[in-house]
C-alpha cells in the first residue's frame, strides 16, 4: 500500500513539474518581389525575389521553467534564414538571431548567449517601420538592428519604466587570449511609457578593430519619442555618432567621422485591417556635404492574426559623394564590393510580399 502511494505520488508530481515546463515552437515566413533602379557600377534594374522584407524570416524555440519562490529558467534558440534559397541568414550561422539562457523573476532577467544589443532593444520602440530588415532605419543605422556574441545582459520592466544593460566579451566571434578590448560592446537602454506618450534613450560602445589594434571604436547615443492619438502614432528620434582611433562609420567619407541622424514618422490604423507608415529619416555628416535621406512609405493589409500581404515603397536621396542605397550602403572593395548605388546617384526601391507567423 505504502508503495502504491508513494508511485502515485512521485506520478502526480512529475505531471506538475511537467504542467510548470514549456517549450514553443515559433517562427515568421515573409517573402516578396522588390524592384530597385540604379543598382551597381552600371545604375541597372534589379527584379527579384527577396526574403525577410517587413520581418526577417525565422524559427526558433523558446521555453520556460518554473524553479519555484517567483523564478524561472528561460531559454530561446533562434534561427534566421532566406527564404528565397532556404540558406541559414547570419552569416550561415544556426542560431544567428538569438541563442541564450538565463534565469527571470520579478526582478527582470538574467541572460548569457548571443542577443540583441540594447540599441536594437531600444529600436523596437521608436522605430516608425518596426525594425524593418528592408526599407528602415537599419539601411541608413544598421546599429540598431545589431546582435553581439559572448553577451552577458540583463533586462526588466517596472511599471512603466523598462529596460536593458549588455556586456559582449567579443561582439562577433570568440574572446582572444591578451585582447581584452578587441570586439567589446556595452550599451543600455531606458524607456518610459504612460498613457500616450513614451520616450526613452539609448547607448552603445563598441570596439570594431582587430586583436593587433584594439584601439578604434564607435560610440553611440539616441533619445527618441512617441505619441499616439486615436488611430495614428507620430513617431521623432535623433541619434550622435561617433568613430575614434581610425573606425568608420557606416556610409562615411573618412575614419574618426561623426554623424546626426534626424527620424520622424507615423503609422495610421485606417481600418481594424489596414494600416499605413510613413517615415523620413536624414543622417548629417558632420564637416561634409555627403548627408543621405531616406523615404518610405508601407501599407499592409491583414487577412488574419497570423497571415498579412504588404507593399513598401522607398527612396534613397544622396547628396554630393553619399551612397546610401534604400538597403544600405555600399560595403567591401574589389571581388567583394557590394554597391547598392553609386556615389551621389538617388535609388527607387519597391517590394510587394506576404508575412505569416506560426
């Protein structure tokens, strides 16, 4: 009898234990067909089927489990990859996107892995087009989409207040024996939300040179705000930029660069399934003439809680020598340049696709 018990016991608390685990199977499939004008060395047409436009397409899994007294276990294991090819994104790599663990409680959380940098946290927020991987912020700043490797971060909301602190030992690779500062990266974030206003600020230090000069880096600082009134949210940000010992800044004519960049936007619900986002972003770099704009405009129609159709259109504005394209500027040298535009030409981009979420 006393046996029974004590199986039926050890039963019903392996079913509990069970009940207070979770693991999700999640993921995004986007897809569309974009066109750009003046594309590469000779300002040709660009048709093409292209993956990760509105949302970067991805699958992953992400868990939770009770440890008791308020804490939990949590890890996520996420996976970015073309669609269009059904290459792993990132560089090829298998969790490109996220890959930690750590423990939460009311406190907030605790996580060690590869993450999302604060920036990108704080991005989240204040971007107009939602960390768009096309036709966004990230094409003219791609620091605020940044991940950094070997990061130990912590992250919380109280109230209205939340945010996030990181430390990367190297940002994008594994920690070198005697280069202690060569790819380190720390940054954090603040926001504050309450009824229809929300602002916050953002930091970032990065280290981007080798083990043998450790020396150059880049810092970054944004404040940034919303405000929502009935159907529409008005988005406006300003992030400084500025490289040190010989780094260069992304779309800069020369090392040791700094740069303002100005956003303004505004996302209107025209219908419960209709929405459209206009944005203008406009970075000055300082001590030149060669300030880009960039324009967008996005409607997306939702079928259902999981499926929507979008069109994004884009136009990329240079002056004098910049060379920002509607994704980005040019980057490499010889075989391996990438030019999305040639220096001082304007770029028109378009992409029509559809989004579903699992």
């Amino acid at each position: 009898m006393k046996k029974t018990i004590v199986l039926l016991a050890a039963s019903v608390a392996a079913g509990v234990a069970h009940a207070q685990s979770s693991v999700a199977l999640f993921g995004i499939a986007d897809i569309g067909v974009e066109y750009n004008n003046n594309v590469g060395p000779e300002g040709d047409n660009l048709f093409r089927l292209s993956s990760g436009n509105q949302s970067g397409s991805r699958w992953g899994l992400r868990g939770t489990e009770d440890l008791g007294t308020g804490l939990k276990a949590v890890f996520l294991l996420e996976s970015g990859f073309d669609l269009d090819t059904g290459n792993s994104a990132q560089g090829g790599r298998l969790f490109g996107r996220n890959a930690y663990v750590g423990v939460e409680s009311k406190y907030g959380a605790l996580l060690f892995g590869r993450q999302q940098t604060a920036l990108r946290d704080f991005n989240a927020f204040y971007d107009p087009a939602a960390t768009s991987d096309r036709y966004g912020i990230l094409g003219i700043a791609p620091e605020f989409g940044a991940r950094a490797d070997n990061t130990v971060k912590y992250a919380g909301t109280f109230g209205a207040l939340s945010g996030a602190a990181f430390y990367s030992f190297q940002n994008n690779g594994n920690e070198v024996a005697g280069s202690n500062v060569f790819g380190r990266d720390y940054g954090a974030y603040l926001s504050y939300a309450t009824g229809p206003v929300a602002v916050g600020v953002g930091y970032d230090d990065v280290h981007v040179g080798t083990p043998a000069n450790q020396a150059p880096s880049l810092r970054r600082y944004a404040i940034a705000g919303t405000y929502t009134a009935g159907q529409a949210k008005i988005f406006a940000g300003y992030r400084l930029a500025k490289a040190f010992d010989g780094a260069m800044l992304p779309g800069a004519q020369a090392a040791n660069a700094g740069a303002n960049l100005y956003w303004l936007g505004l996302n209107y619900k025209l219908t419960p399934a209709f929405s459209l986002m206009g944005a203008a972003y406009y970075q000055d770099f300082r001590h030149t003439g060669s300030d880009p704009w960039q324009f967008v405009v996005t409607g997306d129609y939702t079928f259902s809680k999981r499926t929507d159709l979008y069109a994004s259109v884009a136009y990329a504005l240079n002056k004098d020598q910049s060379y920002l394209g509607v994704n980005g500027y040019n980057s490499g040298s010889g075989s391996t340049a990438v030019i999305n535009v040639q220096p001082g030409q304007n770029q028109l981009g378009a992409v029509m696709g559809i989004r579903h979420r699992f």
